[in-house]
C-alpha cells in the first residue's frame, strides 16, 4: 500500500505524538528506544478547565517541558474572558510562553465556552500578542466544539494581526470533526481566508482523533476500490 499512496519512502517525522502530562517521560524514552524522532506533545495548565491555580498551571507546562516534550498546549481560563479581564489573561499567556521556552505553543481558547463570538476575536488576538505559536479552537470536552462561524473568525483575527505585525500564526480546529470530506472544508476555509501559505503543518492542523479512522478507511478505497469494514482497520 505504501507504493501505491508513493509514501514508501517518506520519513515520517512531521507527525506528533500527544502524552497525557504524567506520562511524557514514558512516551519520550519510548519513541528514543526504537529509534524513531516523532515530536512529542502535551496538555498542561490545568487541562481541560484551566481552573487550577496559576502557579501549579506553569509548574505543570515546565515539567512537560523538562519531561521532552517539544509542544505544549495550554488552556485559557474562561472566566478572564467572560469577565473581560484582558491584561490577566495576557499576563497569564505570556507566563506560560515563558516557561515553554523553545517548545512550541497551542493556546486553547475553548471557545464553546466565551459567551459570544466578540469574545472569541478578542481572547484570540490576546492569545497572539502574548506569544501563542497557534490558537486553537477547544479541548475536545466542551459541548461545543470546532464551528465554521468560530473558525471564520479565529482566522480572520489571525489574518488581522498578521497584517499588523506581519507574523504569522497557526490555527487548529479541534473536535468534532468526523469525515475526510468535512477536512476538506477546513482546509478550503483556510485556503481562502488565509492563502495557501497557510496550508502547511507548521501553520495549519485539524485535531479530532474520530477523523483518523474515516482518513484510513478513504485510503484503503483509494487503494483497493472498496472499504473496509471496521475490523479491518486498526486505528479505527
């Protein structure tokens, strides 16, 4: 299958592998074991809620960091938004810049949970000016997730602050999305938003793990001409 998709031989590096906090050091010797160089990835600052208080919040992005991981993704606290408590919330994105370092940064702003979409332009300019690498729409638990209104304009304050700075951040819909086809909405959304520029891993990412499985099963008719059954398919 590998020849026929031309990916036989491709290394495949560009990949991330996400740990749960406690468990990073497991998941990096295990990766270093087998001689494989996949980037590891880890939730911290109190995931999902981001209730805990803020000094056990850094202390948990810097011992993912000295743990191996090499991104780190943070939760905001929702109430500093809804509360329109803006420089608190910049301060405390700015703190967690600090202590990732060199990791990479994804700032979640859970965005079913701000209250209107004036707030979810605001919490994601905030987010870029205290430093995100990417905003990212939700933790995947809110009863909310990823939505096109959302994501028009998380993209759009993306496109407003490259223009003002002329840096260039990421965007990262994230839950509830289910379907190769629905992939391929996000990713003309962004083509048209932001350009193709943006349709780089660096720039550009769609987080659901339900995805994965109906990507496999549309390979495996790309390759085959039929699909498979469920039990056919592992990571389904």
């Amino acid at each position: 299958m590998e020849e026929e998709l031309f990916i036989a031989n491709q290394c495949l590096t560009e990949y991330l592998i996400v740990s749960v906090s406690f468990s990073i050091c497991n998941t990096v010797k295990a990766l270093k074991d087998v001689g494989c160089n996949i980037p590891v990835a880890s939730v911290a600052t109190g995931f999902p809620a981001g209730q805990t208080p803020l000094k056990t919040r850094l202390e948990e992005v810097r011992t993912a960091v000295d743990d191996g991981a090499s991104e780190i993704d943070i939760v905001i606290n929702r109430t500093l938004v809804l509360t329109g408590r803006w420089k608190e919330l910049y301060e405390e994105i700015r703190l967690f810049r600090e202590a990732c370092g060199e990791a990479h940064m994804k700032t979640i702003l859970g965005t079913g949970e701000l209250g209107s979409l004036t707030n979810v332009y605001k919490a994601s300019l905030v987010a870029m000016m205290a430093g995100s690498d990417f905003i990212k729409t939700s933790t995947g638990k809110e009863s909310v997730n990823a939505t096109y209104p959302v994501a028009l304009i998380m993209v759009r304050a993306i496109r407003d602050y490259y223009w003002k700075t002329g840096i260039k951040v990421g965007f990262k819909p994230a839950g509830g999305i289910r379907s190769a086809k629905e992939a391929l909405v996000w990713l003309s959304l962004i083509k048209e938003e932001l350009g193709d520029e943006w349709l780089i891993p660096e720039l550009f990412r769609i987080g659901a793990s339900t995805l994965l499985g109906d990507i496999e099963r549309q390979i495996y008719h790309h390759v085959t001409g039929r699909y498979a059954a469920h039990h056919d398919i592992p990571m389904a």
